[in-house]
C-alpha cells in the first residue's frame, strides 16, 4: 500500500514534539490501559488536533 496522507510516529503520548492544531485525527489503540498519567495523554492530544478534530480512544 501506498498512502501519501497518512504516517505514523513512534514517540511519547506525553510529548508527541508535533506542531499544535495540526491534526484532523488523532487515534489511540490499546494505549491508555498502560499509562500512569492519562491526563497528560489528553492534553497532547487535543494540543495537536485542529479545531473540530476527532478524537478516537
């Protein structure tokens, strides 16, 4: 497959280092049951997203 739109990172759920409002999507699979700080998962996460971004858990 080649997909020109989509990538995939590896990196901290706390500090992704992406740019802010730059996301329609943020996606997280089998991700928050292993984290000790959930609070901060989200606060990236909607730090990342554009305005009216979904946010899937």
């Amino acid at each position: 497959m080649d997909y020109k739109n989509i990538s995939f990172k590896y990196g901290s759920a706390y500090d992704t280092g992406l740019n802010s409002s730059n996301f329609e999507l943020v996606l997280e699979r089998a991700l928050i049951h292993h984290l000790d700080e959930l609070q901060n998962c989200f606060k990236e996460a909607y730090r990342i997203l554009k305005d009216g971004g979904y946010y899937i858990v």
